[in-house]
C-alpha cells in the first residue's frame, strides 16, 4: 500500500512537471517558468525531475524547441540555485549545450550564471565553465542582450568574492583568463556591456590575475575606446552617461604599471590632436595616473609629454583645457618626485624641471605680457608639487623675480605719469603690470620658511613705498599694489609651513612692521582717500587675523603687543618709530586712526579661549565706548565686533555688563548665556519703535547668519550647536504675540523679523515650522517692503516641494498674493515668485488655471531676461493644466 501510494505521488509530480513543461514549451506561456520555480521551492517536484520531463524538448530536431527546454531550465535555476544536490551533473550539461546551435547559447549562459550562484560548487568547475565558454563561445556573433549575460558571467569570475571563493582555481587560470576576456570584448559597441567590460578588466588588474604575455592586448582592447565619444540618445531608460564611460575606462588604463609604457605614447598623440574633448581626457588621465614612474625615466617621453602641456597652456583657447594641462603638469612633477633614484641612473626631475626652466624662465624677464602670465602659471604648477620641486625652481627663479621687481621699481620712481605723454603712460602701466605679476608669482612660491624670511622684505617695501611719493604715483599704489600686496601675504600666512622659524619670523617682524605701516598711512594727509584706506585696512586685518591664527604659541604675546599699543599708546615695539608716545587710537575725535581698530579686532578675536587677554576689562569699556560714540561705520562696526568676539570668549564665571547691539547679541546667543535673554527682549521692544523698529527688525537676520570674520570656529569662538532651532523655539511665541499686539503701522517691522528668522533656519525646521506661521507669512507678502518679499519667498520655497495640509487650504490666498508679486519692482522678486508660482502648479489647482494664465502673459515680455525664462517656464507648466497628456 505504501509503494502504491509512492508511486502515486511520484505519478503526480511527473503529470505536474509535464504539464507545465509542455505549456512553457510549446505553449509558449512564459509565466509558466515562474510555477515551475514554484514547485520545485514547494517540493512538489525536484529539478532532476523537471529535466526528466524537459527530456523530449532538449532532445528534439528543432533548435527553438531545445532553446525553450533549456531557457525553463534556466529560469528555475535562477530562482532555485540554493540547495542544488546535482550541480556537477546540470554544470556538464550545460557545459555540453554550449556546442548545440546558436538559438541556444542565449539561455546556456543564462543558466550558468544561475549555477555560478551556488554556493558550494564542485572542485574544479569554475575553470571548467570558463574553459568551455572561451572555448565554445563566440561573442561578436552574439545578441546584446546575450552579451551582456556573457560579460555578467566574466563579472563573476574577476570579482574579489570569486577570488575568495576559488582562490588557486582562477589564479591557476593564468594569463589564459585574460585572453579569454580579451577575445570576448573585442569589437564591443553597446555602452551597457562596455560599462561591464570595462569593470571586469579593472577586477582582472587589481585583482592579481596574471596578465603575462597578454599584457599588451588587454590595453590594446580596453585603450582603443579612448577617448570616449558616446552621447546618450534621448530618453535613455539605462541612464547611461558618457561620464561613467570615461571613468570606468580611466581606472583601467591608470590601474597598472604595466600599462604604462603604452598609455604615454596614446596621450601625447591625442594631445597633439586637434580635438577638444580628446585633449582634455588626456590631460585628465594624466592627472589621475600614479603608475608613470618607470616610464616617465625616458627622457624622450618627458620631452614629448612637456612639449604637448606647455603647447597647451601657451595656445589654448579653453580655460577647462588650460587648467587641466596645469593640474597634469603637478601631477607629473609630483610623479617624477616620488621615483627612486639607483647610483647610476639619471634624475629625471631635475631633467623634467630643466625642461620648464628653459623654456619658461626667460619670458619672465621679457615685456611680452603674452608669455609672461602663462610662463607664471607653469612655474608654479611645478613649483606645487612637491618641497623638492619647490627648491629647485626657487633658486632658480627667485634671483631674476628680484631682478625684476627691482627694475620695475626703479622705473616707476623715475617717470610721472601725471607729467607725461600717453606713450609713456601706456608703458608706466605696462610696467606696473608686470610688477603685479611679479608680486603674484612671488607670493606663490613663498611656502618653505627660508624663503619667506627672502621675499616678505620685498612685500613690506611695496607698503612702505605706498607712504611716500607723489599723490599720482600714491594713487596707482592705493588702487592696485597694496590691495595686492595684501593678498599676498595673506596667501603666504595660509600656505607658508608652520615652524618655530616661521612663527619667529611673522610675529616679530612681519606684524611690527604691518602695525608700523598702518599708523603711518593714517597720519599722514593721504588718509582722505577713505575708500581705498577702508580696504587697505580690511586686508591687513584679515591677514593678521590669518596670521596670528596660524603659529599659536606666540599668539598671546602679539595680542598683548597690540593691547598695549591701542590702549596706552605702547609704540616702543614698532620698527621706524617716529610716532607720538602715548596715542589714543581708541579715544578722541581723530577719525582717521580710529578705524585703526579693525586691526586689534584681526590681533585679539583671533585667539584661542585658552589664551588670555591683558586688560580685559579696561578694553571692553573702550571699545564700548567708541561702538556707541564713534560716528565712522568702519570704526564702531570693527569695535561692536570685537567686543562680540572677547564676550564670547569670557569664561562662564565672570560678570558681564554687555551693551545692548546685535553683535553682542549674538556673541551671547552663541555660547547659550543667561543674559543673551535680556538682550533679545530689548531687541523686541525696540521693534515697536518708529525710528529704530525696522533696524531692529534687520537686527534678527546678524542674530541667525553666520559670521565670516570673528564669531565662527575658524576664530576659536564659542559656538554651541543648533542655536537657530534653540533661539527660534524661545522666541517664537514671542514675535506672534507681539505681531497681535502692535498696532497696524508697526506690524511690518515684526513681519521683517520673522522673515529674518525663518529665513535662516535649515530647511528641515521650516517645513515643520512653517504651517504654525504660515497666516504671518501670507500676510508678509502683503508688505510694501520688498526686502520681507524676498525673504519670505526663500522660505516658502521648499514648503511648496512637499506642502503641509494646511498650505493646501490656503492656496487662493497664496496665488493672489503671488501674482501681485510678479509685477514688483525688484527683479529678484518677481523670479521668487514665478518659481513660486511655478511649482504651485503641481498642487490641486484647475479652478485657478485661467486666471493665472492671463497673469503670466505680462512678465513674458518682462525686460529682464531671467524673469521672461521663469515666465515661460511657470506658463508652460500651467498650461498643461487639463490638457491631453499632461497632469
């Protein structure tokens, strides 16, 4: 009874398992592969079964049919290929379906990839398939989409987890492995299987395959698609850019050493090519190439690799190509840098920097501004690399940079060009240009301490000269070398090596002489140039403020210098002393030196909490003073801030009697003291008076931005985190109270501040905030300001993306207020509010469909161009409103 019933079973399970085949096979109901996956995962039958009754389709004289057979064979392994007990006898099957026709290799491949997923393969079958398959199968006769299964299958085999799987088995492959990849890729087109390729060829190099003898080809099919020249068609449903090509196929070609005594020869001929986009892949392949050390000791190879980046930085016409021949060159350099030298062998960076020196050194010394800026900018590319490049050609370009400066210097102080024909202005000014660019180069080569200490005298003369001459010489001088000059140093303070030297060298000589310098331009009767001074003064604060910043050690004594010398007039540690004892550069009415103080903000504000400032509480109550007695903006605003900066910085413990500003405000909203309160609510009475209520309200945007120059991290400040969401939680309340309260003349003043406030908080605390204001924001584009127009704008934005409910039962009252908008006066606004407008359209709107569409008619003949773009962009979506096709 019991063989009866097995019998049985084993009946229905056959009946099952034919049924299915047949429908699959000669039905031709691909859904059918899916039961079949099903009932072999469900137990009704095995997959030795299935084969059993697949035995009349993989036996038949018709080749489609035998591909049916195996393609639901294929199917089911794909879904069942967990708990296999006959791979070994399914693994020879197909190895011996891959000679049948070629109506079935679609599948067979299907099916071994399906096999290459068990997990516990048979000894020796992985290089059993891959034998078969280089052997049996030929990949240019074959389907895209059948390739792509075929480069699938090699993807397997070359990924690091098939290396751990069959470590011995692959490597014991050799170079055959890779000549197998090579055959199959040659000749390949299609983007989706390149992309494959190119990724198989990268795990076949850096996953340790022998390449042998095969070396060569396998760049010679991999380089051959260089440069990449692939443009998408449109709507392409795989997504596939030209960007991912030309990546995939620059981490092959720069994977390995090995490749690159061929790929210098390919880049120097594409560079000498007259096609744009093959010269810029080139120089870019160059830049990510670390493998050209053994190559680059050819000096035949240095030529031509010289001679194409320099052609290209002396003649280009795009600044993508200039830059990138310039990175190359950095990289190329830092190469050459990092190769090892034998007893016997020539240095190739010294070769290679020969190069540049020759032909580029000697326009430094010529008129022709042509050649002098490009020669510049090799230089330093080279100069950049690395300390040794940036020895060499120091010493080799520092002599003549002098030289030059040193003419050009002469020059100048022996015309005026205020007394001469316009010939000999045009070269005045010629001369001057050069001398700019000689300050440039000077400063860019000014990164090892010793060389500082050489070019820095040279900097601090060009101010000094600023102090002295004639007013027309003063004038050149105030408009472009000292703003010059000050960048400089300022790029010498970020980029100079920190060491005792250096440090040394900056606070004992370079801030003396930078103090000294601006106490004399000051003094002197030039400072009625007002504008040129408040920038000149700017420069040197924020160099200073990089200066002191950068050596910490010493810090605290050029603080104590510069305390001592704006509160008692200490000048005894300045150089060429000839200055009154005992100034007051922070009392008094003298105007002039008061904006001095920007530069005890750069010296003080600067410094680390730990270091302590001498005379803290004396200084305070001077720059309390002068932030609310001075009537210069440059001068309160400098002290206002650098108060902030020292309040800030107090510790906890200590009592703090803080004027009532926005900077100071902000000082206390930043470290989270107890007093910041007391200073907010004043902040918020003064909201509701006639004079000050609309800069108060200006008040809150200082409170929420951030700082650039003293109250950030980059200056030691205290800064706790999400201080915006804290202040906006406490004060919230507030401000919707107070809106209620005021009466209706003071009303935008609270509306500003709003703005202000939410305007700066990120963009995930608005969209959750925001339905709670959205009445007072709806009622802030009402406002005839046009500053709250804008912000508020910016804030309703990225609400719009994602709208709250509560936006959705408002959207008549937000349309309204928006087409008013676009007629505003202020471009800006108008363009917020057609983006506005703009996404408007994908909410429930049809009824508001032909009213805004006669809105948006003006502002496509808006004057400004930006504003018709938005115009016709908002108009288009609207207008597909309804229609046939559209939403």
């Amino acid at each position: 009874c019991q063989r009866s019933s097995y019998r049985d079973t084993m009946a229905a399970e056959s009946t099952l398992a034919l049924s299915l085949v047949e429908e699959f096979v000669s039905g031709l109901q691909d859904s059918k592969a899916k039961d079949a996956a099903k009932g072999v995962k469900d137990g009704k039958f095995t997959v030795l079964q299935l084969v059993e009754a697949l035995g009349s389709s993989l036996t038949s004289s018709q080749p489609h049919t035998r591909a049916r057979g195996v393609h639901l064979l294929s199917e089911v392994l794909q879904e069942c290929y967990g708990d296999l007990t006959e791979r070994e006898v399914l693994i020879a099957f197909y190895e011996n379906r891959l000679k049948d026709h070629y109506v079935v290799t679609p599948p067979v491949l299907k099916g071994l990839k399906a096999l290459t997923k068990c997990t516990n393969l048979p000894p020796g079958s992985a290089v059993s398939m891959l034998r078969s398959v280089f052997q049996d199968i030929h990949v240019q006769c074959l389907s895209q989409l059948c390739c792509k299964t075929h480069f699938f299958f090699f993807s397997f085999f070359s990924h690091d987890v098939s290396l751990l799987r069959f470590p011995t088995e692959l490597k014991g492959l050799g170079a055959d492995f890779v000549f197998g990849f090579v055959q199959s890729m040659d000749g390949e087109r299609d983007p989706r299987n390149l992309l494959l390729a190119f990724q198989i060829a990268k795990n076949l190099i850096h996953g340790g395959y022998d390449l042998g003898k095969f070396t060569e080809e396998l760049f010679e099919v991999t380089s051959c698609y260089f440069p990449i020249d692939f443009s998408p068609p449109p709507n392409d449903p795989h997504g596939i850019t030209r960007e991912e090509l030309v990546q995939a196929l620059r981490a092959v070609l720069t994977g390995t050493p090995k490749f690159a005594e061929f790929l210098l020869p390919l880049l120097i001929e594409k560079l000498d090519s007259d096609v744009q986009s093959a010269k810029l892949d080139s120089l870019q392949t160059l830049v990510r190439n670390s493998c050209l050390a053994v190559c680059l000791q050819l000096k035949q190879e240095l030529t031509g690799l010289w001679t194409s980046v320099r052609r290209e930085v002396f003649q280009t016409s795009s600044e993508k190509i200039e830059s990138a021949g310039l990175a190359a060159l950095t990289a190329l350099t830092s190469c050459l840098s990092r190769s090892v030298l034998s007893s016997d062998s020539e240095d190739s960076l010294s070769t290679f920097l020969d190069f540049i020196l020759k032909d580029c050194k000697h326009h430094l010394c010529e008129p022709d501004l042509k050649l002098v800026w490009p020669s510049a900018k090799l230089l330093q590319a080279a100069c950049s690399a690395s300390t040794r490049a940036s020895h060499i050609i120091t010493v080799a370009v520092m002599p003549s940079l002098l030289e030059q400066y040193n003419n050009r210097t002469q020059v100048i102080e022996t015309a005026d060009p205020m007394n001469q024909d316009q010939e000999e202005v045009s070269e005045l000014h010629s001369h001057h240009a050069v001398r700019q660019r000689c300050l440039s180069a000077l400063a860019a080569v000014s990164i090892q301490p010793s060389v500082v200490q050489e070019s820095t005298p040279v900097l601090l003369e060009v101010l000094r000269s600023a102090h002295t001459g004639n007013l027309a010489k003063k004038m050149l001088f105030l408009a472009s070398s000292v703003v010059l000059t000050c960048r400089s140093l300022q790029r010498i303070a970020e980029r100079v090596q920190d060491s005792e030297e250096a440090g040394r060298c900056f606070h004992d000589v370079f801030i003396p002489h930078l103090l000294s310098l601006a106490l004399q331009a000051f003094v002197s009767v030039f400072f009625f140039f007002v504008n040129a001074f408040d920038l000149f003064a700017q420069c040197r604060a924020y160099f200073l403020m990089r200066c002191v910043w950068l050596p910490f050690r010493l810090a605290g004594q050029t603080a104590s210098r510069a305390v001592s010398l704006f509160l008692d007039g200490d000048v005894s540690f300045l150089p060429d002393n000839s200055f009154p004892s005992h100034m007051q550069l922070l009392k008094g009415d003298s105007w002039s030196l008061s904006r001095l103080v920007c530069l005890l903000m750069g010296s003080v504000c600067s410094l680390p909490r730990s270091v302590e400032v001498p005379q803290i509480d004396k200084l305070l109550s001077a720059l309390e003073e002068m932030s609310c007695a001075c009537s210069h903006p440059l001068s309160y605003t400098s002290a206002a801030k650098c108060f902030a900066g020292l309040v800030n910085k107090k510790p906890q413990g200590d009592s703090l009697d803080s004027c009532a500003c926005p900077q100071v405000a902000k000082a206390l909203l930043l470290r989270y003291h107890p007093l910041f309160t007391t200073l907010t609510d004043k902040l918020f009475s003064l909201l509701d008076d006639a004079d000050l209520g609309p800069m108060a309200a200006d008040g809150f945007s200082l409170l929420m931005s951030d700082s650039t120059d003293v109250l950030n991290r980059a200056c030691h400040a205290d800064v706790r985190i999400m201080y915006r969401q804290r202040f906006f939680s406490e004060n919230s309340a507030k401000l919707v109270q107070g809106f209620n309260a005021a009466p209706q003349e003071k009303k935008p003043n609270y509306l500003k501040a709003l703005s202000n406030i939410v305007n700066k908080l990120p963009k995930q605390v608005q969209v959750t905030e925001l339905p709670a204001l959205l009445s007072l924001l709806l009622e802030a584009l009402s406002c005839p300001d046009q500053d709250i127009h804008l912000s508020t704008l910016s804030c309703l934005e990225p609400v719009l993306v994602n709208p709250p409910q509560v936006l959705i039962q408002q959207l008549e009252a937000l349309i309204n207020r928006l087409l008013a908008l676009i007629s505003s006066p202020a471009m800006s606004v108008r363009i917020a509010s057609l983006s506005c407008i703009s996404t408007l359209s994908h909410f429930p709107v049809l009824p508001f469909r032909a009213r805004v569409l006669r809105a948006l008619a003006k502002p496509l003949d808006d004057k400004k161009r930006l504003v018709r773009r938005e115009a016709v962009q908002a108009r288009g979506e609207w207008f597909l409103l309804g229609s046939p096709g559209g939403r």
